[in-house]
C-alpha cells in the first residue's frame, strides 16, 4: 500500500477516473477488508452456523458498502487522526452494526413457533415451583394459565400470539421480534396492541379482567 498522508488520501479518493484514484480504492479496500475480517474472526459466536464461504461473502459485501460509505462521507473528515485509522473505525463499525441486525433477523419465525408451542408447559411447571404446597392457589393458576392459553390459540392470529408470547412471556426484546416478524417497531406495537385488546376482551366476556389473573401469581 502507498503510504499517503490524510490530504493525499482525499484528494486521490476525490479525483473522478484517475491512475491515482484506483490505486486508492485498491490500497483502501484492501484495508477495509482486513479490518472486516480480523472483527468476523473475533466475533465467531456471532457466526456459529455460519460456512466459510457466508462469512466470506459478508466480509465482500461490508467491504463494499463501507468503501461507499467512506466516500461519502469524506467531507466529515477532520484529520484528528490518520486517514486509515479513521477507514479502520469506519470499516469496525460498519461490521458491528451488520453483526448486530444478522443476530436480530437470525431469530426466525421457525424459533418463535418453537418457543410458543412450549412456553405455557415451561409457565406451569414455574407455576408448580412458585406455588408450593398452596394446592388451592396453584389449581387457581393452572386454570388461568389453560384459559389465557386457549385465547391465544383461538382467538389471536399467528403473528399476534408470536408477537405477544416473544415479547411478554419470553422477555425478547422489541427489536427481535420485529426483525423475526420483518416489521419496523411501529407494526410490532400496533400488533401487539391489538393482541392484548383481543386477550383482554376474551377475559372480560369470562367476567375476568387482567387484575385478576395477574393477583393470582403476585406473592
């Protein structure tokens, strides 16, 4: 790589269809990429599953999308350090925050489904251990756990009782489950708003109201 000072970066970067410019591009993807795969080999828990040739492909396509980036945002450049220390930073977290996205839309509707079709035999089991020997309580519990479980099945459609169960009974957070749904966090609200109307409206045909059922788990 050509060593350049910070102005002679610019000004070859700025230069349109020029020897110089493809010499920079050349020499700054090259570094881009390095940077990118140096962070993807340490970030491989971020990567379990992954082949080879997909980390490879990520590395490429991030190399890619940083470059135009870097070009874009050239104006930003202040000098306060070099010129190739700031495309690194660049280059860092332009990756962190494509590791970040993958790890949201990695949750798959396949792994919510999953997780609904169990998580009411995880609650009573919880249930069991909370309540104790207080038999009357838990039979209490057991039903308003069978009874929230029928409405959800029954009564919510799919993407409601993912929604609801992702975000309220397994603690994901908003931006998982959004990813998972591929909605933006204003659809997940709307959904799970919609979700609740629907629970709440079920319980209140039944004479029930969410006080209730949440009195009878509260110690």
């Amino acid at each position: 790589m050509v060593d350049r000072s910070n102005q002679e970066w610019l000004d070859a970067l700025r230069v349109t269809s020029s020897e110089a410019q493809n010499e920079a591009l050349n020499d700054l993807r090259d570094l881009v990429l390095r940077a990118i795969v140096i962070y993807l080999s340490r970030r491989r828990a971020s990567l379990r599953g992954w082949t080879r040739e997909r980390v490879r492909e990520l590395a490429e396509d991030l190399t890619q999308e940083t470059i135009l980036d870097i070009r874009a945002g050239l104006d930003s450049f202040r000098g306060e350090a070099k010129f190739t220390t700031w495309a690194y930073r660049f280059a860092i977290n332009r990756t962190a925050s494509e590791l970040r996205r993958h790890r949201y839309r990695d949750i798959s509707l396949d792994q919510l489904r999953d997780e609904e079709k169990h998580v009411f035999q995880r609650v009573l089991q919880t249930s069991a251990q909370v309540a104790g020997e207080d038999i009357e309580r838990l039979v209490v519990q057991r039903y308003y756990i069978k009874l929230c479980k029928e409405i959800i099945e029954t009564e919510l459609n799919e993407r409601q009782r993912l929604a609801l169960v992702g975000v309220l009974v397994e603690g994901r957070s908003m931006d998982e489950v959004a990813a998972a749904l591929q909605l933006n966090r204003n659809a997940l609200y709307k959904l799970l708003h919609d979700a609740r109307k629907k629970l709440q409206a079920q319980l209140r045909a039944r004479h029930l109201s969410k006080g209730d059922v949440l009195a009878a788990f509260q110690e």
